[in-house]
C-alpha cells in the first residue's frame, strides 16, 4: 500500500494527512503488523524500556493473529514546506477485535520523513488521554504555520539546551507557545497556556531528563527531541517528546507530551 510521489504535488500538510489517514485505514482492514511494517522506515526508532530501539524489529516479531483493531486520525500537523519532516499527532482507538470493546484511547504522536516518492515513519509513540476518539473528518484538522530564517542544528542545540534548563527550573515562555499546541502530561491534554504553566511549574528542582535522539528537518524549521524524563516523586522512567518549528526569527513548541 505505497504513497506514491503524486502526493509531493499537494502542499506538505494535506500529503502527511493523506499519508496518516492510509497509514490508518490499512491497520484497520489489514492488521496492526502489516500496516507499521508497511509504512515505517527502515530507519524507524521508538521508545521501548527507558531506551530508544529499531522501530521494524518490534513490528516483525509480533504474532500474525490481530487481537485488536487499531485506528486513528490526525488532528494537528507541523510540516514545512521545504523540509523533509513533519510531525502529525492525533486521536487513536483500540478495540478489541472479539466484541468491539474499547481496549485502549488517547493520543499518538508521529514524525515523518520523505524517502524518495513515500512518506515514511521515524518515530511513533502514543499514550492514554483525555482525548476522544471521534472519527476522521469529525475534528478540525489545526496545520501550524512554519515560515522564517532557516537554522542550523548547533543553532537548535543551543536553543534547546536553554529550553531544558529553564522546563527544569518550572518555567515556561508564554512567547515560546503559538497559539495552537499540544501539551500533555498525566494523560491530560493541558493545551492551555495556564494549565502547561501549572504542570511545568511542578517540574522544578525534582526532575531529570536525559535526551535520547532527536530529529532535525532539512530546511532548519522543524526538530524534535526524544528524552527520558524521572522525577523525584515518579523515579519510573517516562518519555517526553518535544517538537519545536520556526515562526519568524523564533523557535515555538508545536508538542510537548510526557507518556508511559
């Protein structure tokens, strides 16, 4: 079920939604194993265990028999239009495939990447929220802008060096939100600026991060970082995810979310 390069011929945006929604429809009618070995890279990571690990290799060795069906749709998508990444994060539902009772519904979080005429998935995680599940079509889809200089990845290190130490110390920019974003933590979608302040000034003098990987689009606009977050009072390591995109001469933070 291939994306073929006709896509690249529609704005950035509407190809990673069109992307994700066949990414979806083939997990639903083919089965969870066949859609990720279909659309992830051979350069996929994801969190596993505190760790980042080969994306394919988790997919390839789970059984053939689908237990449950998968679907999902995506409500907010960061993609410039002269990189090569993009983010796109939504709503997901898992049910079982017995009886149709709800397994499992939250929010899933993807980067993807052009590799010659597809799409394919880098990274992917998700977890349980307050989000709900309402079907492709149902939710405005949110694009968020991404215009303005170009920067380099030292550029971007150093940004995000001062944006982990300052998240550390419970402080948060109002000027580093646009006025769309995603923030969630504790399995709550807090993506007000009031309610991400509240939750990141509980952050401070008890919380670690140690960063993992990250991802860093062509044309300097777009990077993510992958990290592994403890605190004091939750020593269980969690994932924190976080995507910034350049408006104007700034970095914003398009998505931050910590999950099991």
């Amino acid at each position: 079920m291939a994306v073929t390069g006709t896509l690249f011929a529609q704005p950035a945006n509407i190809a990673v939604s069109m992307t994700e929604l066949k990414f979806s429809k083939h997990s639903e009618q083919s089965g969870i194993k066949s859609a990720f070995l279909a659309f992830l890279s051979d350069s996929c990571v994801m969190y596993n265990e505190g760790k980042l690990v080969k994306g394919k290799p988790l997919y390839q060795n789970r059984p053939d028999e689908e237990k449950n069906i998968l679907k999902w749709y995506p409500d907010y998508i960061v993609a410039p239009e002269d990189g090569n990444l993009a983010l796109s994060t939504g709503n997901y539902l898992l049910t079982s495939k017995k009886d149709g009772s709800k397994v499992s519904e939250g929010r899933f979080y993807t980067i993807w990447k052009k590799e010659g005429t597809e799409y394919k998935v880098v990274f992917d995680t998700g977890g349980e929220t307050n989000d709900k599940y309402s079907g492709p079509g149902q939710d405005e889809l949110i694009t968020s802008p991404v215009s303005g200089r170009s920067f380099t990845k030292s550029e971007f290190d150093d940004f995000y060096n001062t944006f982990e130490e300052e998240l550390l110390a419970g402080k948060l920019s109002r000027n580093l939100l646009p006025n769309d974003f995603i923030f969630v933590t504790n399995n709550l979608n807090n993506s007000t600026f009031g309610k991400a302040g509240t939750e990141v000034w509980k952050f401070r003098n008890v919380t670690k991060i140690e960063k993992l990987g990250s991802f860093f689009c062509s044309s300097g606009k777009l990077a993510a970082v992958v990290g592994k977050l403890t605190t004091m009072k939750e020593p269980k390591p969690k994932l924190c995810f976080t995507v910034f995109s350049v408006q104007g001469e700034y970095w914003v933070l398009n998505t931050f979310a910590i999950t099991d």
